[in-house]
C-alpha cells in the first residue's frame, strides 16, 4: 500500500506524554493539521490498550510503537493483539529476525481479518536514531551503521514486512537498494528547519529534506510537546513537509 500524498497524513505526532488526558487533548487539538498519533512505551504502559482504542474510535490512526522482539510465537500473538485494537501501523524489532518477522505479519493479517479490521502496516525497527557506530560496537555489531541499516532493511523485506523504521540519514541508502514505491520508510529523528540537536537523538535532519530522501512518514514529537504553540509548532512542519512533496514534484511536471 503506497502512502498517501498529503503532508498532513505523512505526519505521526508523538504522543509521548504522561497522563491519558494530556494525550486525548493533544488529539482534539492537533486533529484539524494531522489525524495520525503515536503511542509509544511510555503512554502505553501508563494507559493501556483502552487509550489506544479510544483514539481509533475517534477515527484517528495510530502508530503503535512497542517495538515488539522476543520468540516469534510469543511476538506473533502481540502482533495480533495490535491489530484487534485497530491500529493503523506497529512496530517490531528487524534484529528479531526472519522468522519472528515472517510470524508476525501473518498473525496481524489475520487477526485482522478475522475482526473485519484493516490490516496494520507491519515495519521493522532497523537501528535507532540514538544509537552511533559505538552503541553498535559495545553490542557486538562488527558492521558499519550504514550496513547493519540495510542488512536489517533488506531482511524485513524478504520477510514480508511493510516497511522500516530508521534514521532520515539512511532513507535514501534504502531506497536506492530497496525500489518497491510500496516499501515504507517510518522516519524518527525529525527536527524543524534547520535541525537543532539538544536531546538523544543523534542522527536527525528537517522535515522537507526526509521527505525530499524518499521518507514516507515522519514521527515528531518533542519540537511539537515541548512548542509554546502546539498546534502552530505542527502546521509548520506540516508545511515542511509539503514544501519537501513540492520539491519532489518538480521534475514530472
């Protein structure tokens, strides 16, 4: 499933707040500039699964990012749990491997299915935007960043995933090996123009260059929760990214 074009809708606001009344807040007010929301551990573990299906039944999308990684059996069956609460997409962790991966898609798909649900996107978190060549090291990992990002990429998709999850430094590393327009890039570490890193993500780039890379969609939540103006804070990366559309437009008109 190709994403939609619209800058609003490549936007997941992060919903990585404290209480379930600060997040249904932040949804009634950001709704009008994007309707898609991430849930993420903290969130999750403070409000539950009741959170995650309110939100859907507002008619939001959420992106349900627990970054699933443990045997594929006991993986499979969370994968389906997130796809009962109707969430638009969920993460899993591509260092889990094939046959954890391979489960987990077709746990979602039919649970799905079976709930008369669309099917959630399924993307595979690659390495993390926090994490440098000496987090790699200090794990074992003996390949360079920029491999250990494409291995990963290239797995989850002979493993029937959706997409990935990475840096907008690697988006264009995995677009030019990974040429399916179907195969979605989830991109973290996304900071309005120009980019300022004060926090732990390390490898970070503006709104319209990830989508100028090949970004499908960007996940901000820190330059939007942290904004004196919320809501003003998200249409400008909104209009970020649709400057970045407009850009890679340009050449088919």
């Amino acid at each position: 499933m190709k994403p939609l074009m619209k800058a609003e809708d490549r936007l997941f606001v992060a919903l990585d707040v404290e209480t379930p009344e600060q997040a249904l807040g932040l949804v009634r007010t950001l709704r009008g500039h994007t309707n898609s929301f991430k849930i993420g551990s903290k969130l999750f573990t403070a409000a539950g699964p009741g959170l995650v299906r309110e939100i859907v039944s507002q008619g939001a999308r959420v992106f349900l990012d627990l970054k699933f990684h443990d045997i594929p059996t006991v993986v499979a069956a969370a994968a389906a749990e997130a796809a009962r609460l109707g969430v638009f997409l969920f993460t899993v962790h591509a260092a889990g491997g094939r046959e954890m991966m391979r489960q987990a898609a077709a746990a979602a798909a039919e649970a799905a299915d079976r709930n008369r649900h669309r099917r959630p996107l399924v993307v595979g978190v690659t390495v993390l935007t926090s994490a440098d060549q000496t987090s790699l090291e200090e794990i074992g990992v003996k390949r360079s960043l920029r491999d250990q990002v494409l291995g990963l990429a290239r797995l989850s998709a002979e493993s029937g995933l959706d997409g990935v999850v990475a840096s907008p430094l690697e988006v264009q590393l995995i677009r030019t090996s990974i040429t399916s327009s179907d195969f979605l890039i989830v991109t973290p570490g996304v900071r309005p123009a120009p980019p300022k890193v004060s926090d732990d993500q390390r490898r970070v780039t503006s709104p319209g260059e990830a989508i100028k890379a090949g970004a499908s969609y960007l996940v901000v939540g820190r330059p939007i929760l942290d904004a004196s103006d919320p809501t003003q804070a998200t249409r400008e990366i909104v209009q970020q990214i649709e400057l970045g559309l407009n850009a890679l437009a340009e050449p088919h008109k």
